[in-house]
C-alpha cells in the first residue's frame, strides 16, 4: 500500500518556491499547475511595464484561501454552475450583495469564502461571519451594528465594533438569514442601502463597505409570503443567488469529497489512507447522504478514529449506509437482491456495446466519472481491451 507525498500540495508549495527565487523575479505571478486536485507543479508568468520586464510574487486571489477549510471538492455540472456563479460575481464590484441557498450541511460557508478569495481585494481584506440563528433577539442588534459603553444592561464597558463594522473593506457572511427577527431587518436594509451604521446609543454614521453574503436553508420567497421576511430586504440580498446543490444531485462527488476527507485525515496524523472495498464505495454512492457534505465528512472522521482495519468494507459502515445497495435491490423482487451487481454490470457491457468502446461516451451515458467507470471495469473483470 503506497502512501500519498504532500510534497507538492497545499500554499506552502507556492510560498516556498516565492521565497527561493532570486530578486530578480520577485514581480511575477506564480500559478500553479493542478491535475485531478493536486498541485504538480507552477507557471511563473512575467509582466512586461514600461522598464521592460520585471517579476513578483503574488499568487492570484483564488489561492489566498486553498488551506482545507476553502476548498470545494466537485466536478458534477450542478457544483460547477454554481461555482461559475461565485466567481463570477467575486470579480465584479458591482455585485454588492449576494444569496448563497442550500440545505444544511452543503457547504454555504465555503461559497462564502469563494466569494471573498476571488474577489482581488487586498490579501488581508476582512472575512467575518455570523450564524444568526445562534444570536438571541435581544442581541442581534448589537452584534450587527456594536453599541456604545453603557448602551444597554450587560452592554460592554469599552463598547464594541459590530460585524459589519469588523468585515467593512472585505465580506460579511450572514449565515442563516432566515432565522434574523423581523423587527431587526429594517435596520440591515437601510445599512445596505445608505452604506453607513449606527452603534446602538449614538447618533454617529460610521461609513461602511461590505459585500454581503447571505445565506439561508429555508425558501426565503415562501418566507416572505408567510410574513416571516421582508419582501424588499429579499430583493436586496438576492441581486444574485447560487443555490447549491445538495450531495444526493452531485453524481460522484461523493466519492471525490471521500477521497479528499480520507487523504486530508490521513496527512494530518502521518499514516496512510484508509482503503475501500467495492461494496462499501458503491453503497456510499448510493446513499443519498440527508447531512450532505458535513455527514460524509463526520464519517470519514469516525472511520478514521475507530476503524482498527485500514481496510473499510460493508461491515465497517452504518446499517443505513450499508443496507443501501440491497434495499435497491429488493424494489424490484426479491430475487434481485443478488443480482445487483449483475445488474450493474449488464449496465455497464450494454453502454459499452451501445457508443462502440468509447469510454467517455460510456460514463455520459451511465452518469459516471471515468475513474468509477475503469474500477467498474476491474470490479467486473471487463477487459478494457473491450473498449
């Protein structure tokens, strides 16, 4: 069993080769070259001025944020429409505020700071984030827009800067904005608009400059037909919204985001990866995964923490994930429980025999990766010869 080398992975590839260039080349850009997720190596581009060619090191807004905690792992169409959304609207000034909607449990937050990374502001710009349904009523103001010494009962001492004060010149990430108090989201609109807070108990404008990102796990518009929030605070957060899909529509990510967790695992605590049977990967595929992203990721935690086999099969999964692949099965007899990977593979020899061995044409049609269509191959003994 080999282990995965970090030697080539992470920011501190790009900071390491930045700093061992001469002085000479401390003006150009360092990009790097990336292949199935991983960093193999960088491009070092140089700018022509008016003094001729010069070089230095700034490594593009999307890399200033590629440790674990900013990285969305996918490459399904709907996660990469979404994507192509942030980024889009990261790139633009115009775009001051923007509605990131998803179940709980999908990511919101990394879109978030998507957002902030390719938004080619100044490297240390602020990101701040509040999940308001952690916030009481009685505090919300105060958390958004600060207070002043003595404000209110229990009110700070020295007074306190609110969030958006904290995330002007950056982004402000409003998590679960559906749980805000109605009487609250007045105030938030009119920051919005006039670009300027109040700290509860004085009559000073502070001027702001923060790009709003909402997010929420509710339908807002049902919200506001329900007279739980404000039609015109709506229009205003949404001038672009990304919904973002949940795992069940994301096709083989699922597998992508279980290799990236086990790996990242791995790295952190020196061993190598842990391995999985066929019959665990095709019932982690097949679950439909309710926590989405987060429940995934708890899993590989608890199979990393408590597994004594660093190689996973069905028995090491939960009952509801591992009872998946026959409960598929069982709709259609009970007979059939037995032939599911017969069933599977009848799929896969049709497909092939139906594009004439082209593989890409295979996976389309299957609504597979390449890479699960070759272990499918080895799975069934289908010679690739075949193809």
């Amino acid at each position: 069993m080999s282990c995965w080398s970090p030697e080539l992975t992470g920011s501190g590839f790009l900071d390491t080769l930045a700093t061992s260039l001469p002085e000479t080349m401390r003006d150009c850009n360092v990009c790097p070259l990336e292949l199935d997720g991983d960093i193999r190596g960088a491009a070092l581009v140089f700018q022509k001025n008016s003094r001729g060619r010069t070089v230095s090191i700034s490594r593009r807004p999307s890399e200033r944020a590629r440790d674990e905690s900013s990285i969305i792992v996918g490459q399904s169409e709907a996660i990469r429409a979404a994507v192509d959304i942030a980024c889009r609207a990261a790139e633009t000034d115009d775009v001051t505020s923007l509605l990131i909607e998803g179940e709980t449990g999908v990511g919101k937050e990394l879109f978030a700071r998507l957002i902030h990374a390719g938004s080619g502001k100044q490297t240390d710009s602020p990101f701040i984030a509040l999940n308001c349904g952690a916030v009481t009523k009685e505090l919300f103001g105060s958390e958004l827009f600060g207070h002043v010494p003595g404000a209110f009962t229990g009110a700070s001492r020295d007074g306190k800067a609110g969030v958006f004060e904290l995330a002007s010149g950056g982004v402000l990430s409003l998590d679960e904005i559906g749980e805000m108090p109605l009487d609250i989201q007045p105030f938030l609109l009119r920051v919005l608009e006039e670009r300027v807070v109040h700290r509860l108990g004085e009559s000073r404008a502070r001027p702001v400059s923060v790009r709003l990102v909402a997010s929420t796990n509710r339908d807002l518009k049902e919200e506001v037909s329900a007279g739980r929030f404000r039609r015109d605070l709506f229009y205003r957060v949404s001038a672009v919204t990304i919904h973002v899909p949940p795992l069940r529509e994301r096709g083989d990510d699922s597998l992508l985001l279980l290799e990236h967790f086990n790996r990242k695992l791995a790295e952190r605590r020196d061993i190598c990866p842990l391995e999985f049977t066929n019959e665990a990967l095709d019932a982690l595929q097949a679950y439909r995964w309710p926590g989405n992203v987060r429940e995934l990721r708890n899993l590989v935690e608890h199979l990393h923490l408590l597994a004594r086999d660093r190689v996973i099969g069905l028995g090491h999964l939960p009952a509801e994930i591992a009872e998946v692949p026959a409960l598929i099965g069982s709709v259609a007899g009970e007979d059939s429980v037995l032939s599911f990977a017969e069933a599977e593979r009848q799929a896969v020899l049709k497909a092939l025999a139906a594009e004439q061995g082209n593989l890409s044409k295979v996976a389309t049609r299957l609504g597979i990766s390449r890479p699960t269509l070759y272990r499918k191959l080895e799975q069934f003994g289908i010679k690739r010869s075949y193809a």
